[in-house]
C-alpha cells in the first residue's frame, strides 16, 4: 500500500484554513470588532468602574469537568513519566472499549492519550516559541523516544496511535498560530513531514478503528492537512461520531472538513449536518446540526447563507437541554456572544442568519447562565483555536472574565440604566431595584 503523500504546495493553502480559526478583525453591523469586547454605552455618562457595584457575577476559574478532564490528563502523563507503556496501553484500551467519557464528553482515552505525550509536545512548542532553536536535539529528541519506544511494541495499535498523534500536534507546531504569519517553507516542510509520518503509523491500524474511537479520531486527524474526497472524509468521521455520539467535537471537526476551502461544499455541509442530527437524535435532539455548522459558521461568512436558522436554534436548546450544565451554557452563550459577535450589541432585530443565531445569547444568558467560566469566553475570543498560544493562563483568564462581564451587562443594559441590581449565581439570576 503507497504511502500517503503531503506535499509542501497542499499543505501552504491548506494548513491555515483549518489549522488557526484567526484572521485579520471582521466587523459587525455597527463596526465593532468580532472576537473581541465590544465598546458598550447601556447608559450616556455610565461610570463602568462601578459596574461591579450593580452586576454581580458568580466566577468559577475551574469547574468539576475541567477538573475531571485534568485528573486524566495527569494520569497519562504520570503513567509515560514512569515509562510505563504497557500500563498506559492497557488503560487505553479499556476507556476506548469501554467508551467511558469524562463529564465533558471527551472520551476518557483522548485525555490519556493527551497527557502522555504533553511533555514532548510542550517541549517542542517551548523551543519553537523562543525561536527555531541552533540545537536541533530539542526539537527531536522527544519524538524520537517515542519512536524508540514502539520498537518494543510493534503491535500494540494504541501507542502506535499515541505516537502519531505527537507527530500530528508537533507537526501544527511548526506551522506555527495564526493566519497573518506566513510559515517558512523550512517549517512547512518539517510539517509535511511530522504528517506523513503519522500517516504512516497509522496506516498500521487499518481495519481496527471501525470499532475503535480512539483510532478513528486519530485517523480523522489526519485529514486537517490534506484534500480528501468529501464523501470518503464524511463518512470516516461518521464512523468516528457513531462511536462516541456524546463527544460533540468530531461533529464540530466534521463541519470544517466540509467547507469549500477544506474537502466539502456548502451543499455537503448542509447534508452533513443534516445527517449528523438524524444519526445523533437520541442523544442531541436537533443538537447534531448545530454542532455540526458551529464553528463552520463562525470562521466562514458565507456559511450564513446556507444554514437553517431555526434547526440551528432548536439545537441550541436541545443541547442544553440533554447536557444542562454550566460549562455548556457558557460555550454556547460564549459563542453566540463573542464568536459570532453578539447581534444583541446592537440593541437592534437581526438582519440576517448569522446576526439572528447570535442573538441566541440574549435567552442563553438569561435564561441559563449561573456563573462565568472565564476560560470559556477567552478561548471565544480566540476563535476557538486550540494553537493559540498563552503565555499568561492568569492574563487570559481576567480577560475572558472581562469580556463576559461586558457582554452580560449589555444583555440587562435596560434593566442597568433603570438603576436595578444584577445578581447571577448558581441559585438564579436575582435582580433588585437600585
């Protein structure tokens, strides 16, 4: 079997359009920057250094799935740090036959996965971050140990998998964040490079990741940086979703894979979406195509033409209504607020789908939201891009904290400059004459 190919040209037009969801600052109606805090005015002459005095907020800087999601990250790096592979292995294989999650919805087996190659990942990202470094040993040296270790274990499809998936990581590593930068055809090359040998790896599990998520989210990683037919990606990631139906990522993935610019067309979005939602009933409602159009229509602006706005907000309710948790009803008030740029700014009707969805946030707010989960809103703020890189998790933190305040203040802008008190907590939304 030929192996798979990832030529430096695809990779240039392609990487960025899937790798990094930045680009150059869009504008809304009224001028502001999406993305980012927007200047409001609920009230001429409002001081805001007292808002506080008005709004409050309960904040919660780590919630029980953050917690959950790091318990099983640190079990994989710890099991790696001892080199205990076949251990690690073993419990691989049982989270991914089991198909356990953590509340989140992350299978238990990507987050072990995770935490057992961190340390090679981050030390790479480390060097890079300061500049291509003169010794090369701290860009390889992790990797290769990785790859010393599968000579012992040839066989064993799930650290073949983890290994491959270092190369996925370190090879968007070298591609660098953003859009505006343009990588060196050096990094390009390095890559490619880390891409093929993924592809490689795992070409050795063919015919085990039908029954395997685990496998399939690797072998569907794959796809982020090379053209594929729209039907054969399609259905690799509905194999993916049939496997672990509560993980709403691979659906989010999907979406991204089928706009133009990547392996699909509008019209294939749309059918997806639309298959998605039918094949995940059971466990989202109408949350399937949601999730499905949720970051194609936040990184696309002509998405907005071909979703149906109102299958697209049932979702939203059908989501939170299967997982009524506050982790997710910060993601989907986040979204609608910042990702799409908050149509409610405005104080004015939606003029079109994209604005109409946004305003979602109005009733997710008021409706759903008890507490800020700051991290949430900055990683909206970031397009949802998980390369951003963050030198300050503290910095990062107040600013996503900042941005949802400003947002929620402006969602009771009337109740505000009618002198009323704001309280939100876990016990409701309290409001109170001034």
């Amino acid at each position: 079997m030929p192996r798979s190919s990832f030529p430096i040209s695809d990779m240039l037009s392609r990487l960025p359009a899937v790798f990094s969801l930045r680009r150059k600052p869009r504008k809304d109606a009224v001028g502001h920057d999406l993305g980012q805090s927007a200047e409001i005015s609920w009230q001429a002459g409002s001081d805001w250094t007292q808002l506080e005095n008005c709004l409050s907020i309960s904040v919660r800087a780590e919630s029980e799935e953050d917690a959950a999601c790091s318990a099983l990250q640190k079990e994989g790096q710890f099991l790696a740090r001892q080199e205990r592979w076949q251990d690690l292995s073993s419990r691989l294989a049982a989270a991914d036959t089991s198909n356990c999650s953590a509340p989140c919805g992350m299978p238990e087996a990507d987050l072990l996965a995770y935490g057992a190659r961190a340390d090679v990942v981050n030390a790479v990202d480390h060097a890079l971050s300061e500049g291509t470094p003169r010794d090369q040993r701290q860009l390889v040296d992790g990797i290769m140990a990785l790859e010393a270790i599968r000579r012992d274990h040839r066989t064993d499809p799930y650290l073949t998998a983890l290994i491959a998936s270092a190369h996925i990581d370190i090879g968007w590593l070298w591609r660098g964040p953003g859009l505006e930068e343009s990588a060196s055809p050096v990094h390009l090359r390095r890559c490619a490079a880390h891409f093929e040998r993924a592809a490689t790896l795992l070409s050795k599990t063919n015919g085990l990741a039908d029954n395997s998520a685990f496998l399939a989210s690797a072998r569907c990683s794959l796809f982020s940086a090379r053209k594929a037919d729209a039907l054969h990606v399609a259905d690799a990631y509905a194999r993916l979703i049939d496997l672990s139906p509560q993980n709403h990522r691979p659906m989010r993935a999907l979406g991204v894979q089928m706009l133009p610019r990547c392996s699909g067309s509008y019209a294939a979005l749309e059918l997806e979406a639309r298959r998605t939602a039918a094949r995940t009933q059971q466990t989202w409602g109408a949350g399937g195509y949601t999730w499905v159009y949720f970051d194609a229509l936040a990184t696309d602006p002509e998405v907005s033409a071909h979703v149906d706005t109102q299958f697209f907000t049932d979702g939203l309710h059908d989501i939170l209504r299967n997982v009524p948790t506050q982790a997710m009803a910060n993601l989907l008030s986040a979204y609608c607020a910042v990702a799409l740029g908050g149509a409610q700014l405005t104080g004015k009707a939606a003029c079109g789908p994209r604005e109409e969805i946004a305003s979602a946030a109005d009733w997710l707010i008021r409706d759903h939201l008890r507490e800020v989960h700051p991290l949430i809103w900055a990683h909206a703020g970031q397009g949802f891009d998980n390369n951003a890189r963050v030198k300050s998790l503290r910095r990062f933190s107040a600013r996503g904290q900042a941005q949802a305040t400003e947002f929620i203040a402006q969602i009771f802008r009337e109740e505000l400059s009618r002198g009323q008190k704001i309280a939100i907590s876990p016990d409701g939304l309290h409001m109170s004459p001034g």
